[in-house]
C-alpha cells in the first residue's frame, strides 16, 4: 500500500459512524450486507449512510453490488489488510520478527454471520 491510500484510508475511519459501518461489514464477512440492513443495525438515517458508505468506498474500503432493488455493500480485506501491514511494516526496527506463527497483521473474513454486533 502506498502512503497516500493509507492516508485515503486512515482519512475515510477517522469518523465514528464510517468506523461503525466498516466494522459492521468486516463482521458481515465477504457477502456484505444490504445499505437498509446497516442503517438498520446503526440507527443511520439512509441519505446520512449513503454520504459514508461513498467516503468508504472512495478510500477503496468497501465496494458495492446490485442485488434487485437492494446496494449491498462488502468490506474490502484486501485494502484493510494492506492498512493494518502498512502501519505494522517498520513496529520490529532492531528488534527480532516473530515467528510466523506469532504475527497478527493479516485478517480473514468472519464467515459466520450469526455474531455480528457493533460494539
């Protein structure tokens, strides 16, 4: 990732609800969830959503289908793990890295979407 899509990304979460929303669909896992559903589960107002979903997807956060009259919105783990390795890439400076068995930089999507909650 270079700095400025960091910077793109870092810019887009650094408000609460867009936090929320992206949460929210990293816990939807690969399918996403449909817009109505998400303004649903955060008490967003549709047209307020819209604005952030726009911003996240901007960033290259999440990205966007046509399911019937339904926009289904998806988590991006691509992007998010380019972020998290990203910030992570220089934390070992003279210090030695961790055996593969002990890093935590990459994330995979929740495939069950029975336990998705906003904290």
């Amino acid at each position: 990732m270079e700095k400025q899509d960091a910077v793109a990304a870092l810019a887009a979460l650094a408000q609460d609800n867009r936090l929320d929303v992206f949460r929210l669909l990293v816990q939807a896992g690969p399918d996403g969830m449909a817009a109505g559903e998400v303004a649903q589960a955060l008490g967003l107002a549709p047209n307020t959503l819209t604005f952030h979903f726009d911003r996240l997807r901007q960033a290259g956060l999440v990205t966007v289908k046509r399911e019937g009259r339904s926009m289904i919105y998806a988590a991006r783990y691509e992007t998010m793990n380019g972020l998290l390795s990203f910030l992570s890439k220089n934390c070992c400076a003279g210090v030695p890295k961790p055996r593969a068995s002990e890093s935590k930089t990459s994330c995979r999507p929740n495939r069950n979407k029975k336990h998705v909650s906003v904290e």
